[in-house]
C-alpha cells in the first residue's frame, strides 16, 4: 500500500487511541486504529458519509452498553 497522509481529529490529543483518515489517490478513504496502524480499512466518502449520518442519528445507540 502506498504511503498515506494519515490525519486525525484535534480533539483526539497526544492519546495513542485514536482513529485516523487518510484519503488514498484512488478516490477511497482509508481508516485505522493508532493502536492497530497495520489493519486498514478502505471505503468511499459516499458510505463513510452515510455511516457518519447514521451514527448521529443515533443509529448504532443500542450497541453501546
């Protein structure tokens, strides 16, 4: 894989658990764990927007216990 310029959000701090994105030249968006920088997730801005959409809508609330 090529290199990615990996962000993540200021409020996240100086913490070692946080989530990162990084937009790849193929159009996708790449997701990892700061703990875990080696298993990368890839996906579209169309469904990481949906997913964000529903996670404020409160969609994934009764998985949190």
């Amino acid at each position: 894989m090529s290199t990615c310029d990996w962000r993540k959000s200021s409020f996240s701090g100086e913490g070692n658990n946080c989530l990162n994105l990084a937009s790849a030249a193929d159009g996708t968006i790449r997701l990892r764990e700061s703990e875990a920088p080696d298993t990368v997730l890839t996906t579209t801005p169309a469904r990481l927007g949906d997913f964000i959409r529903a996670a404020k809508a409160g969609e994934f609330d009764h998985l949190n216990p």
